[in-house]
C-alpha cells in the first residue's frame, strides 16, 4: 500500500495516523493493527535513528504506510527515510519557498530531484532496483512542515513549489514561535492555522495537522484537515497509565 498513500493523499482522503517516537517494532505492529491509515515515525524529537526505521517500517506492514519526519531538511536525513522503504517524508521548519525546493529536490530523483541512487529496502535491496527508479518520483509523498509564524506568512510561495504534495501543520510549534509556547487554542495561534489550513483549500493542496486526542483529532477533520495525526505513543502510554493509578488509588467500598 506504501505505492498508493500519495494518490489516496492528493485524491482527498481522510488519513488518520499516529506518532510513534521509540523504536520499539511492537508499538508500529500495534498502532498498524489498531486500523490507522499511516504512521507518522519521528526522528526529530523521538529516539529513532536510521538504525531503527526499517524495523517499525517492517512492523507496521504493506497495509500501514508510514511517513517519516526527518530531524532535518538535509539530503542524508532524506535519502535514509525514503531508502527505508517509507511512504513519503515530513520536513521540519520549513519557512520558505527555497526551503520547500530543498525538500523536493532530495526526496526525488534526477532529473526532478537529486536523490541519490542505490540498493536498498525501498527497491528490495536490488531486485526492484529499476522499477523503484522508474516510479518513487510519482509515488512517494513530501510533505513541509509549517510550523513557524515565518512559514504561515510564506505559505502561498511554499504552496508554489512544484513537487509539494501537501502541507502539515505543528501547532506546538508555531505556537512557540508566537511567544506563546504550548498555548494552542489561543486565538491568535487559531488564525495562523486558519490561515494555513485556507490557503491550501485555496490550491487543492491536502492539509494535514497534529492533535492530541480524538477530540481534537474530530475536530480537526471538521475543519477540513485531511491527514491528521492524533496521538503520540509516550502520551497515550502515560495518560493511560495514569488513569489506571487513579481508579485504583480510589478508597475500596
């Protein structure tokens, strides 16, 4: 399913996903089987190296795609998610129409990108060595991460680039970059994903945005978001965990 994200991705579809950020397989198998569409695997502030990529990526299975947030907009970072055998990739703190090229330019190969050629799981370590070459340009998914208040004033130029298959949304982020660190549903916070979130409905371009529970993942597709991420594992362990300790710290009749 990994060739078909992107075409469900730009049809429209509702992409629900959660963020997996230990490189623990059975967590990827888990969140795979629960029925989610994609896994968002974070190497940006999770403890996942390369290392630890093909092993969730394996665990999730053909019917779980998962995208890979890279640590950086860098050509190495790239190469060693898409080589992974991930679907696609997510950029980091991407501020600019040149930064949302970069993007493009090392997640695809020449002559529409300068991604660099070689055998790997994404071409079944040479066997599907061609045909990889022949179709990853049209199958894989780059996505910038708009995720600074710089980023939403850029947003038209960023939705510009040829080769930007849709755009998500950190609000954690771009709240901090508004000096308001965590503050979420504040009201200002609010019009910068707005005005993110219109200006892709303006270009077609699929949005896609983090939440925290259903709730706000509910939300968020009423609100037109299609590629939401709801959930991250170390949170759902914690706040499950936490819950149970309350129930039982309750008096016995």
């Amino acid at each position: 399913m990994t060739e078909g994200f992107r075409a469900r991705l730009l049809a429209g579809e509702r992409l629900l996903g959660t963020l997996v950020s230990l490189p623990v397989p059975e967590l990827a198998e888990i969140a795979a089987g629960s029925g989610f569409d994609w896994l968002f695997l974070d190497m940006e502030h999770g403890r996942l190296e390369a290392g630890s990529l093909t092993g969730l990526i394996q665990a999730s299975g053909p019917a779980c795609p998962c995208l890979v947030r890279i640590p950086a907009n860098e050509e190495m970072w790239a190469k060693k998610a898409l080589d992974s055998g991930a679907a696609g990739v997510i950029v980091p703190r991407v501020n600019t129409a040149e930064e949302a090229a970069r993007a493009v330019h090392w997640s695809k190969f020449p002559p529409r990108g300068g991604r660099s050629v070689g055998f790997s799981r994404a071409n079944r370590y040479g066997a599907r060595f061609q045909e990889h070459v022949d179709t990853a340009n049209d199958t894989l998914a780059v996505i910038p991460q708009v995720e600074h208040i710089d980023g939403v004033r850029e947003i038209e130029e960023i939705l510009g680039v040829p080769g930007i298959d849709a755009v998500f949304i950190g609000p954690y982020d771009l709240s901090a970059s508004l000096g308001k660190p965590g503050r979420i549903g504040d009201s200002e916070v609010a019009e910068a994903i707005s005005a993110v979130r219109s200006a892709c409905a303006r270009r077609g371009v699929p949005a896609g945005v983090f939440a925290g529970d259903a709730t706000a993942g509910r939300e968020a597709l009423a609100e037109g978001f299609s590629l939401v991420c709801c959930g991250i594992d170390i949170s759902l362990f914690a706040r499950t965990t936490s819950a149970i300790v309350q129930v039982l710290r309750k008096p016995v009749p």
